[in-house]
C-alpha cells in the first residue's frame, strides 16, 4: 500500500508529465508577400468585380491538434486598394467610402476559433473597418501545414471567406450602384516564427 509521500509523488510525475506532454500552439508570422484579402461587390447588379488589398501582416498561434487553442490578428492596409483603375481607386478610398486618410487600416482579431471538419473550422472575431468594430466570421479551410519546399521554413496555408454589410460600418454611399453585401476572400500563409526549431527539424520532414 503506498504511502501518503507515494501517492503524492506519484500524482506530481503524473501531472508533470501531462504538463509536459500538453502541446502549445507554435506562432506564426504572416507572410505579406503571399498573402492576399479580396473582395467582390455587386456594381449596380451588372457584375461582381474583385478588389484586393495586399501587404498585411500580424501573427497567429496555431495547433493542428488542437484548433481551440489557436489566436489570430491580423492587419489590412486599406491604402494598398486594387481596383485595376487609378482614379476608380482614389474615389473610394475618399472619403466616401474608406476614408483612407483618417482609417488606414483595417484590424482582425479572433474570439474563437471551432474545428468543424478535418481540415475546416470557423474563426470568430472582430473585424474593424472604417472605424468601427463589428462581429465577423471566417469560414476557413487550411490548406496545408508543412516544411515550404524552397524556404524549408514550417509554413501554413488558410483559405478562408465571409459575408459582411459594408452600411454596418458606416459605408453607405451610392445605393443604387453599389451593393450593400461585400463577400471576402483571403488567401493567407503563415512562417513559423522560431527559425531554430525549423534548424532542428530534419529537412525532409512532412510536415
């Protein structure tokens, strides 16, 4: 029969080797360059173009195993707006519609992140645009989490989509040519932040 000290030792090992067992989520920087936020709006319900804006950038802490875990922030800089047209460019980042000067970027970050298939989940945060803070969430797929083969960095890949009201943050100019309802579509790669774990880490290691 063990003593009070066994059982007490015995409970510690075990506890400490759950705790060292526990995985945390790894951290991950964006990577700009490979990273794009698009957008597709009805245009007086003739078509839906595509906008992009490019070069964001932030951070996310990520566990394949365990998706609950995971955070992410994110900024958008609004001034790197493609339309395909200069001045179709400058006339909605005026101040009738993103106010570009006073609101130059748009921020994300998640609440809470559900694991909802074996590669799809939802990220739910707040999205701020404009100047104002509402609710939004992300349908996302990841898409791969492994060694990049030319960087030899752990990199991952999300794609994600969401619906949004531009009039929910303060966006409510020409009505009768552009749509109320903006569909998101980003496209996101993430570098593992600690390079000395990708140095120790066979090169052929998948993932």
């Amino acid at each position: 029969m063990l003593s009070w000290t066994g059982l007490l030792t015995s409970f510690a090992l075990a506890w400490s080797t759950g705790v060292l067992a526990a995985k945390t989520p790894e951290n991950y920087a964006l990577d700009p360059v490979h990273t794009r936020v698009a957008f597709q709006v009805s245009h007086a319900g003739f078509s839906n173009p595509v906008g992009s804006f490019s070069g964001s950038h932030g951070h996310l802490a990520f566990d394949a195993e365990d998706w609950s875990t995971a955070t992410v922030d994110v900024t958008v800089p609004v001034t790197s707006l493609n339309l395909g047209d200069a001045d179709w460019q400058k006339r909605i980042l005026d101040r009738t519609f993103f106010d570009a000067k006073k609101f130059p970027e748009a921020h994300f970050v998640s609440t809470r992140v559900e694991k909802t298939g074996d590669h799809t989940g939802q990220v739910h945060g707040e999205l701020t645009l404009h100047g104002i803070t509402r609710p939004v969430t992300l349908a996302v797929t990841l898409n791969a989490l492994k060694r990049h083969p030319l960087t030899l960095r752990r990199t991952v890949g999300f794609s994600a989509t969401a619906t949004i009201h531009r009039k929910d943050f303060g966006m409510d100019a020409w009505p009768n040519v552009v749509g109320d309802e903006i569909r998101l579509i980003i496209e996101a790669e993430a570098i593992r932040s600690d390079r000395r774990a990708d140095d120790q880490e066979p090169a052929h290691a998948d993932p």
